[in-house]
C-alpha cells in the first residue's frame, strides 16, 4: 500500500498502533512495525525518561523498523517532566512524535529542529485545523468509539473522519472503532490515508498485558464500555468493569461528586496491576467500542496481513457495485 502516511512514516502500511498508556512497550511496538506498521512506544509508561532511553533502546534491539513515541498530556494525578521525556526521545533517535491530549504547539519547533515527524492526535476537527496550522505533519482523529479520552464532543467516527477531511489538508489517519480491514477501507473512503487501532493491538499474541484481559475482549460486546469522567469534562472510555460501574455510581450521585471521590479507584498505578495480574475488576482497563469486533488473539503479523486484505477485498467489493 501506499500513501502518503507511509511514506511520510517509512512504513509499509498505513496502520499506526495506539499510544496506549501501560501497553505501549517495546515488545508490542516492534511486533507492529516489524509487521509493516508503526509501532509506538508511550512515553509516560516508563517512570522517568531515562527508563524511556532504555525501552528504546530495547526495543530497538527488537526491530530494524520505524517506531515512533507516543507523548500524551492529559490531566493527571502528578504531572510529569513532559520536555525531558521528549528530549529523550529526541536524543534517542526517534523521529515519529506522536503527540496528544492539548495542543503540541509548545514542542512543534524542537522536534522540526531534531528533524522529526509530528503526528498530532486530537478529538476535533477544530483541533485538528490548529494543529495543522501549528505546523505537524500528520493528524490522527479519534471517533467518539475510541478508548482512552475521546473528548467532550460526542462525534462518531463516520462523521468526525470526513468533517476533518473536508477541512485538513496534511495526511489524516482515522482512530477510534477501527479493528477491521472492513473498517480501514471505511476510512479510506472518507479521505483518511491511513487508521491507527489501540483496542485491537491489546489483543494480539505481542501484547504485554495478562491473557485474561485478552480474552475479556474477545468476549466483550460492543456495549461492554463505560464511560467515565463525564463531569469532570475529562471523558474517559473504559471496559465496563467492576471498577467503572462503582466510578458511574459514585459520579451520579445527588449532589454530583469532584475527582477527589474516584481518585484511589481511578489511579494508573491500579489499572497497570490489573492489567498485569489479569484480575480484571481491580482497575481501569481502557478499551473500545471494537471490542464487539475483536473474535481472536492473533499475532500482530497476522492481524495486519489480514486488516490489509480483508481492506483490499472491501474495496474491491464497492468497485463490483457499480460495474453491473
Ligand atoms: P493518573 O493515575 O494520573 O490518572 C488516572 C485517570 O484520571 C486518567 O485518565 C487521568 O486523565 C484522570 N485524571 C487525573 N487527574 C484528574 C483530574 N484532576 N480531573 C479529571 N481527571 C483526572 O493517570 P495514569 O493512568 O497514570 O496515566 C498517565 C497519563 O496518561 C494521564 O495523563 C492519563 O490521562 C494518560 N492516559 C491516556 C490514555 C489515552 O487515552 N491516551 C489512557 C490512559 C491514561
């Protein structure tokens, strides 16, 4: 395949792996773009920035592929040293930049200076039209179906991905809901050039998360997510678990409640220990409406090979429609 996402990314397919926060390691990062796509490290997954040297490094040792880092800024319980994680990956080598959560424009001239590639991930075509403006290379959009923080304007994917289109004139890669070459011809067709998928690439072989929530997503429909922080105007898509429904609960409150009240449910420290112990109701899992889609735990490879040709066929099938 090619467009200009690949050759913007030097990848061979248009297939970006989410910057999912506790997942993004090096050995799911090398197992995407050892695949063809581009696989992404996240930055705040590693404790400090030299730890984030050292996972590159790892994960260089991993692939001879592009892979990029992911650099969100969200609100969080402590803030941590955003520059410094950025100058390490800069001094490292990386040239893909993801970044997401508030505008990049702070980091837009360092990471031209290092001769690196901004790719800016942002909820709204408002957003995406400044950033572009800003000076990035390429902006990623989530749908409202995506996992994570989706943001506060409610748009699904279907509109989101061709409002942007209509109105970005840099490379648009659509993000949210998307785990099928059904779902990336979909893309395509509304004038993406190329998806990012989180969700899916959870539940792969690579993956470095317990085989528990694996197969919690396999089992999951689409209406298995939750969403939290609504009023906190910090809306977060979750798996419905345990954790979630209580989070709800205590958000509908009379009265209504303050982030103080879900603090110690919500912490990242607990979602990362369910994520390794696999105990699914003991913390924030962060998943997607694709989940009504996911049917198996393939290894990156395979899911890409399959994405890329089950897209091929799509396309060819839209084709058939109009030649009689
Ligand atoms: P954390 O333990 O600092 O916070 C847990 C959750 O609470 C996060 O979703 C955070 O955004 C939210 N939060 C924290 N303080 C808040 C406040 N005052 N008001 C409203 N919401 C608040 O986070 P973590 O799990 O250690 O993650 C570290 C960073 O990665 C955070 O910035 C977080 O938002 C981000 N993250 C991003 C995604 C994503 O979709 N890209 C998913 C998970 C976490």
């Amino acid at each position: 395949m090619r467009t200009r996402v690949t050759d913007l990314l030097g990848i061979s397919y248009p297939i970006i792996q989410g910057g999912m926060q506790w997942v993004g390691r090096a050995e799911l990062a090398s197992a995407v773009s050892n695949a063809g796509g581009l696989g992404i490290l996240t930055a705040l997954t590693q404790p400090d920035p030299d730890a984030l040297r050292a996972e590159i490094a790892r994960c260089r040792a991993m692939t001879d592929k592009p892979f990029g880092v992911n650099l969100t800024i969200l609100p969080t319980t402590s803030p941590p040293p955003y520059e410094d994680y950025l100058e390490a990956a800069l001094d490292s080598g990386i040239r893909v930049i993801e970044t997401a959560g508030r505008s990049p424009r702070e980091f837009i001239t360092r990471i031209k200076d290092a001769g690196g590639v901004i790719v800016h991930k942002c909820t709204a075509v408002r957003h995406a039209v400044s950033a572009e403006r800003a000076g990035v290379d390429a902006i990623s959009i989530d749908g409202f179906e995506a996992a994570g923080h989706p943001g506060e304007d409610g748009i699904g994917g279907l509109i989101l991905f061709a409002a942007a289109a209509g109105q970005v004139r840099i490379p648009l890669i659509a993000s949210g809901g998307i785990g099928t070459g059904q779902g990336m011809a979909a893309a395509l067709m509304l004038g993406a050039e190329g998806i990012n998928m989180g969700t899916r690439f959870c539940a792969t072989q690579e993956a470095p998360i317990h085989d528990n929530i694996k197969q919690a997503m396999v089992d999951a429909s689409e209406r298995d997510t939750n969403l939290i922080f609504r009023p906190f105007r910090n809306t977060g898509r979750v798996l419905k678990n345990g954790v979630s429904d209580e989070v709800i609960r205590i958000e509908r409150r009379p009265g209504g409640a303050e982030f103080e009240d879900v603090r110690s449910l919500v912490s990242g420290a607990r979602g990362k220990a369910a994520l390794t112990s696999g105990k699914i109701d003991d913390g924030l899992v962060w998943a997607s409406q694709v989940m009504g889609l996911i049917e198996d735990i393939p290894s990156c490879r395979e899911l890409i090979d399959r994405i890329v040709r089950d897209c091929r066929k799509a396309i060819d099938r839209g084709q058939a429609a109009f030649s009689g």
